[in-house]
C-alpha cells in the first residue's frame, strides 16, 4: 500500500465533523483573496510598464493563474469535491506568498497578511492529509449511491 493511500485513508478515517467548518472557511477565504487579489490588479500593471515584454507576460500569466486557482479552488474546497487535488494545487501560490511575498521587514506590524497566509498555508496541509469529511458534495455523493 502506497503511502498517499495511507494517508487518504487515514484522513477519511478520522476526520472529525467540526474540521469540515474549517474546511469551508478555507474556501471562502481563498475566494476572498482570489477576489482581492483581482481587485487590485492595477498593482501588477503598474509592475508590468516597468519590465521588458517577457516579463510582463509571464507576471500577467502567474496573476492570472493567481486568481483561478484561488477561486476555483475556494469553491471546490467550501463546498467539498476534490479538496486533496485543490488543496495541492493552491499550495504553491501560498508558499510563495508566504516565502516570497510577506516576509519583510516588517512581519511584526499590526494586521500582517503573513499570519493569514500561514494559517491558509496551515489549513491546506491539513485538509490534503484530512479531506473532504462529512459535510461534503463528495460524501453526499457517496450516501446516495
């Protein structure tokens, strides 16, 4: 038995009801951000004048990217379907916010974006070893059948 199946057993095993609340609080964040994120584009553009060509597509690809995958994937993850492979594929975009992004000079101020990065970082190392739970589209989908 392979290790990734281990542990997807053992999440779906012992996953307690009041961690789904969690999970769904996830979602509605990384949609938040996603949200935020597209709001204040105007950032990028202004980083995008700045940069030769190649550069400002890829920044312009990876803003992009940015905001599906927290969208998209907030709402897959809220509502429960294919929360390990969502959770996977937000996981870079939070290292690198977390790493890349929020670490500077002053981490300590006040209402830092780190500390919500790191929780989101957190939450989705636990959900990809937790999963989807109970209260899921996921297991609805499991009863029914």
């Amino acid at each position: 038995m392979s290790v990734l199946k281990k542990m997807q057993d053992w999440g779906d095993d012992h996953h307690p009801a009041w961690l789904d609340y969690l999970r769904i609080l996830l979602g509605i964040i990384l949609i938040w951000k996603g949200i935020a994120f597209y709001l204040n584009i105007g950032a990028f553009s202004t980083l995008m004048h700045q940069v030769h060509l190649g550069t400002a597509v890829f920044i312009s690809i990876i803003a992009h990217f940015i905001i599906i995958v927290h969208i998209i994937g907030g709402f897959a993850i809220a509502l429960g379907t294919h929360t390990r492979i969502f959770c996977l594929v937000n996981l870079p975009v939070l290292i690198g916010a977390v790493f890349f992004i929020n670490l500077s000079s002053e981490i300590f101020r006040p209402y830092a974006e780190l500390w919500l990065s790191i929780s989101v970082l957190i939450g989705l190392i636990c959900f990809i070893v937790e999963g989807n739970g109970i209260i899921s589209v996921d297991n609805s989908k499991k009863l029914s059948a």
